[in-house]
C-alpha cells in the first residue's frame, strides 16, 4: 500500500525523529511512503481559537495537497481528529464539504492505522523497560483510541506495559490552553506526572508529541528522571 504521511507541527519543528520513526515502522511492513513537503499546519490553532475562516484556508491547501491520496496517516491524535472529526464540521454547508469529508475518511492516527486499518499488533519491535502510556484527550474522547495504541506496546518484545491512575487524565497542555491558563495547565501536569512516577516506569509514551511537551517540562522541573517517548519512537526500535 501507497501511505501518505501527514506530520503535525509540533513533531516537524521539535520531534522530527517521530516522524522518521513512522516510516520505518511502515516501510518495514513492506509498505511504500509518500511525503508531500508542500504540507503545512492542519488549521486546529485557528479552528479552536474561533478563527473559522482562517482555519479553512489552511483546510482547503492541505485538502489540495492530499486529495489523491490513498491513506492519510497522522503521528497525533489531535490532528488526526481535527481532519477526521472538525474537518466536516468545518466545512458543513460549505461548497467544499464533500472534499473535506472524502479526506476525513481517508485519514488516521498512526496506532488506529495500524491496528484496525492494517490489522497489526506486532511490528516487529524489541524495546526493554517499563512504561506506562498516557491518553491524549482528543485521540481518547473524539476517535475512541484506547485500545489500539495499548496492544501495539503489549506485542513489544522485552517492553513491560503498566498503567498508570490517571491515564485518562489530561495533561494540561490543550494548545492555547497552557499559554492562557499557565497556572491551572501547571497543576493538571503536576497531576499527571505524580501519577505517572507512582507506576515506577522508566518511560511515559503517547500518541501525542504535544502532551510529551508538557509532561517532559514537568518531569524536569520535579528532577525526575522518567523518559518521554512517542509510541512510534517505540515500535520503530528492533
């Protein structure tokens, strides 16, 4: 199969090994990836901040961009929802609604692909310690990705999966939430992170590099010495 990569912001400027990871873990599935580099933001910043028209502009480039694409797969469940889910509601009574809900059906999170689009749960990955894995807001509530990312890790040979209390709690970083909330984001990250060192883990993974952001601020700031991965940065290992 021919896999479109579409990479978010966050792992283009500061976890391009994320993305590198990706297409290891696909190419070792005998799969051929394409990245068109003329791909940009997926217009959730402006979407979420209310600026509708702003958001679909950058909507309408990346829908140009991917339109001859056969699968779109996303490395973060935040953006992955805003094609999947707000996509459509974006565009809703829009001349270019239908364009908009052919790419959303296209599209996935990485763990989601690879389970319920490719029926993997085993990559092929060796990785040795103990981690616990941390739900993303938008991949849990608005895609329902809970399992799929849990049984990828539990196929990892050497890899010792255990959850944590507060898997299902959010992280505090929630975009423009940290930067307008700076206290409130602080205190639902100590939260987190007091939850995650109670596992005993050596590495907190996620779908969302963007959580990780936060968490690993957080985590350095206590003097902890839990390591932050995104799950493909685990799969890929062999």
């Amino acid at each position: 199969m021919k896999i479109t990569l579409f990479i978010p912001c966050f792992v283009d400027q500061f976890y391009p090994q994320v993305g590198m990871s990706i297409v290891h873990v696909l190419e070792r599935l005998g799969h051929t990836v394409d990245y068109p580099e003329a791909q940009t933001c997926c217009g959730q910043p402006p979407f979420n901040a209310g600026f509708w028209d702003e958001a679909r502009a950058v909507a309408e480039r990346q829908m140009a961009i991917f339109r001859d694409a056969e699968s779109v797969v996303i490395a973060s469940g935040s953006c992955a929802t805003m094609v999947r889910v707000f996509y459509p509601e974006l565009f809703h009574q829009h001349p270019r609604e239908a364009e908009a809900r052919a790419l959303a059906a296209k599209t996935f999170e990485f763990s989601d692909f690879l389970v319920n689009r490719l029926g993997v749960l085993d990559v092929g990955a060796r990785f040795a310690g103990r981690a616990t894995f941390h739900d993303g807001c938008h991949g849990l509530r608005e895609l329902g990705s809970k399992k799929a990312p849990r049984q990828l890790l539990q196929h990892v040979k050497g890899l010792e999966l255990v959850e944590m209390t507060e898997a299902e709690t959010c992280c505090g970083f929630g975009g423009t939430f940290a930067v307008k909330f700076p206290m409130i984001s602080t205190a639902m990250g100590e939260i987190k992170c007091a939850s995650i060192a109670g596992t005993g883990a050596d590495y907190v993974v996620s779908n969302d590099s963007s959580c990780l952001m936060q968490i690993r601020g957080v985590l350095d700031r206590q003097g902890k010495s839990i390591k932050t991965l995104h799950l493909a940065e685990v799969l890929a290992q062999t």
